[in-house]
C-alpha cells in the first residue's frame, strides 16, 4: 500500500514540476568500459519509475502463486484431517463391535493428521494387543510416545494395562512404580497398581497405596477392607511359605494391635496354624478373642484344633454359654469337645439341646454316634434316619 502511494505522489510531483523543468531537463551520463549511456534527467525518472512498476508488477504475481500454492496445500491437509475424523469415528464403532483388526486399520491411516495422534496410536495399540500382534503393539506404543512429547503419562499407562493384559507382571509392576511416582492418586494408576501388586504378591505396597484408594473412593469401604485382609492374608502365606510355624509368628508379633484384634485376621491366623500344625499357639488366639468378645467364626475352628488341653477349651465355652446363652452352636461345639473326651452322656445332652433350637444334619449324625456309645442302638438309628431325611429335604428345597 505504501509502494503505490509513493508512486502516486510521484506521479503527481511529475505532473506539477514536469512543465517547469521541461526547459531544463539536465544531462545525466552513465559511463562503463565498453559503454555510454546519455539521457535526461527526465527521461531517468521515467525509466526509475517504469522499473519500479515492472518490480511491483514481478512481485504481485510472484504473490498470488505462492498464495495459489499455499491454499493448495491448505486444502490437501484439510482433505487428510477430515478423512482422519472420519476414520477414527468409523474405528469407535468398529471397536464397539469387536472388529479389532478394522479398528487397528482404520485408526492408523491418517492417524498422524487426526485431531489426537496419541489417542489414535494408543487405541491402535490395545487393539493389536487384542489380536495378539505384539510387534505391532508396541510399534504403535513408540509411536504414540514420539508425538506425545512431554505429555507420557497416557501413554505409560496404556503400556501397563497392555503388559498385565500379555501376562507380563513383573514388567508391568515396575511401570506401576515408576506411574505412581509420578501420578500417586490417578485412578487408572491405582487400579493397575492393585492388579500388578496382587499378582506379583507386592502386598506390602498393595497396603501403601490403600489410604490413597480411601482418599478418591476408588472402592467402596467394604471393598477396602476385603482388599486389606486379601493382602495381610497373602503376607501370612509368604510367612508360612518361608519359615513355616516360627516365621507366621513371628510376623505375628510385629504387626500392630489393632491389626492382631481383627477378627478375620485372627480367623486366618489360626487357619494357617492349624495347617502348621501347631495347634497350641492357634488355641492361644482363639481363646484370647473370645475373651473380648463372642462371634461364631471363632466358635467354628474349636472342633478343629487338637489341644492337649480341651478342658481350657470346654471352660471358656461354658463361659461363653453364661456370658451370651445357650445358642445351637456353642452347645453343638460343646458336644463335640465332650466326644472326643468319652463324655458320651454330657454330649448327647449338649447335642439334644443344640436340636431343641433348631434341626442340624450334622448334629443329628453326631448324636447318633454318641447314642451308638452309649448302647441305645434304635434311638441312634431313628436320629440317623431324622438326619436323612432332613438331608433329602433340603436338597429338595434346593
């Protein structure tokens, strides 16, 4: 704009002062080896002026090609972004139907023009992984990590859900690692955490990353605290595993009070006691949590433990029986401890009582043996026969 307003203003200027200079136009001579160019004043205004359209002239079209050839560009890379939109849409439903090779194909061809080249690969990826390609799994995984640049974290955790899908835990446990450092309260992170760390038997670290699980509610509370007991029990069974009886003890003393008070806890410490075989320190727990308060869990394992004590074990039923009443599993269990004193009269009562409360196929089979020992072989029969037929109803009922 301001070139051809400049020549406007010399046009103008050559207008008004032409006529005065005419008569006084000057000599201009331009001297070289070989030649002399003579002219007016004049006449080298006019060929400055004439050169300097034919430049304007040159630069215009110059302009307009290069202009032609952008908006060419511009409209082939438009064309590539529309198709990439087009194909990803075409892949989501693809996926939405399982076609995982379609959906590798499609997402991949104009996977470098479409609006999110990452997501793109990242899906590509899952869905090679789907077919089984691992080569071109983790093709698409370094080329999602290439134009992700800074942003890596989307694509490290496609990684580990790929890996824990291939089977490859430990691998996929050290990503976890490196994840949670980096995002400690992502969702997707701790959820792979959970997966990586339950299979590579991490329980430890599983328990570190709980209060992080509480603070975003990725489970309810009940899901925590089954999660929890999941870990502390496969503490125990690495214990066991590795020092057997000593070892499960010793780790038993080293956890908190709190913990050691849990009754689900103290349920699978006797369980892996009893498989120990040592029955004297599983009694020991059982009896001491019954001492601050009743629950039939642990009512439960007492036929199962082979005491060289059982008149510890019938006291603190007794005292159960004072302390909560006569229920049908603390006289059953009674019962049971008394037959494997030779008790046979004091059990068949307990078991008669169990039976008052309600009907029981192994109570019934149980007061049938004791009948048996005390020679009363027709009343032994009929409870045998009322324990059948309680059987046969309630697989009826079923």
């Amino acid at each position: 704009m301001l070139r051809v307003l400049f020549l406007f203003l010399v046009l103008i200027v050559s207008v008004v002062f032409g006529p005065m200079l005419a008569g006084h136009q000057g000599y201009v001579l331009i001297q070289t080896d070989n030649y002399n160019i003579e002219t007016s004043v004049t006449g080298l205004v006019i060929m400055v002026l004439l050169l300097v359209v034919m430049l304007m002239a040159i630069e215009w079209v110059l302009r307009h090609i290069f202009r032609t050839g952008a908006r060419t560009r511009g409209w082939f890379i438009g064309r590539k972004r529309s198709r990439a939109r087009a194909q990803t849409k075409a892949a989501l439903i693809k996926l939405a139907e399982g076609d995982y090779k379609q959906v590798e194909s499609l997402l991949t061809r104009n996977a470098d023009h479409a609006e999110q080249p990452m997501v793109n690969y990242l899906l590509a990826a899952e869905a090679a992984q789907q077919r089984g390609d691992d080569f071109r799994t983790n093709q698409y995984l370094e080329r999602a990590a290439e134009v992700a640049d800074t942003d890596q974290l989307p694509v490290d955790i496609t990684r580990v859900r790929i890996q824990l899908a291939q089977g490859e835990d430990h691998a996929a446990r050290h990503g976890v690692d490196r994840l949670l450092n980096q995002a400690p309260r992502h969702p997707e992170v701790l959820r792979l955490a959970e997966q990586a760390y339950l299979r590579t038997g991490a329980y430890n670290s599983l328990l570190e990353i709980l209060p992080s699980m509480h603070k975003i509610e990725l489970h309810s509370e009940n899901e925590l605290q089954v999660l929890r007991q999941q870990a502390y029990i496969g503490l125990m069974n690495q214990a066991m595993a590795a020092e057997g009886s000593d070892g499960l003890k010793r780790w038993w003393k080293d956890q908190s009070r709190k913990t050691r008070h849990e009754v689900p806890l103290q349920i699978a410490m006797v369980e892996h006691l009893i498989e120990c075989n040592d029955h004297e320190m599983a009694q020991e727990i059982v009896l001491d949590s019954l001492k601050r308060h009743y629950d039939e869990r642990l009512v439960l394992l007492i036929p199962r433990l082979k005491s060289g004590n059982l008149e510890r074990l019938e006291k603190a039923l007794h005292q159960q029986v004072k302390q909560y009443g006569a229920t049908p599993l603390l006289n059953s269990t009674l019962g049971q401890l008394l037959m494997k004193h030779g008790e046979w009269q004091q059990a068949t009562d307990a078991f008669r009582e169990a039976l008052k409360q309600r009907p029981d196929v192994y109570d019934y089979a149980w007061l049938g043996d004791t009948l048996e020992k005390l020679h009363r072989s027709d009343e032994a029969a009929q409870m045998r026969r009322k324990g059948l037929m309680l059987t046969l109803k309630q697989q009826n009922s079923e």
